[in-house]
C-alpha cells in the first residue's frame, strides 16, 4: 500500500481574516465570542480573537485529500493536538511528510507561513 504514496502532502494555506472566521462560524454555528468578539476575547487568557480550531484542522484535511486517491483518503485515522492558536491576519500552511517504515503514517502539522511555528502537530493513519 505504502509503494504509491507520496513522501509529502501538498501543501494548503489559508490568512486568517474576520470574514473567513465569520464563515466558519456561520457554516458551523459555532458564535463562540473568543472568534468573533475582540472586545470579550481581548478579556480571555487568549488575550484577542483565535481562529476555530477545527479551522484549522480542517486545512489538514484538505492538504489529505488534495494528495492522495480517492480509495487513501477514505479510511483515515488523524490524531492532533493544538500548540498555539491561530490569531486574526495569521496566514497558516498545512502539511506533512510520510514517516519511514512499513507503516501508512503522515506526519502532519499547521504551521505559521511566516515564522514556521507549529499551531497543530499531529499524525494521520491511513487504515487498511
């Protein structure tokens, strides 16, 4: 299974800016404050607005589906934790590289386009 593989995952970005956020919101009904209130999340240890985690997640799942086939990336465990989170005007890039051995492992990440630090890390099992 492992021979067709690509070594890397096709890179996806995203900016991070009020519209997208409110899309997101809309499209999930998630309305928590702390992305969309500068005001109250200026108050939370977050100290000002983040972007949705599963946003963010999501960008992984974009990166999977964009680099694999069809019959991959249909059965596919992903395990993440978030590091850091992503602020407004942030433009983030989501990747990962396949891990050596028998195994169908990526690792995978969200990572700042312009520092490089990691926001998400994780990795995604493709299951037989």
């Amino acid at each position: 299974m492992k021979s067709h593989l690509p070594p890397e995952l096709e890179p996806v970005s995203l900016t991070v800016t009020p519209a997208a956020i409110e899309a997101y919101a809309q499209l999930t009904q998630d309305f928590n404050p702390i992305h969309l209130d500068p005001e109250f999340a200026a108050r939370t240890p977050m100290g000002g607005v983040i972007a949705h985690g599963t946003m963010s997640v999501g960008l992984i799942w974009r990166a999977l589906a964009q680099s694999l086939l069809p019959d991959d990336f249909c059965n596919i465990r992903l395990d993440v934790r978030f590091v850091k989170p992503i602020r407004l005007q942030e433009t983030v890039v989501a990747g990962g590289r396949l891990q050596a051995g028998d195994q169908p492992l990526y690792d995978v990440w969200v990572q700042g386009a312009e520092d490089g630090v990691e926001r998400i890390v994780g990795t995604a099992q493709l299951l037989a």
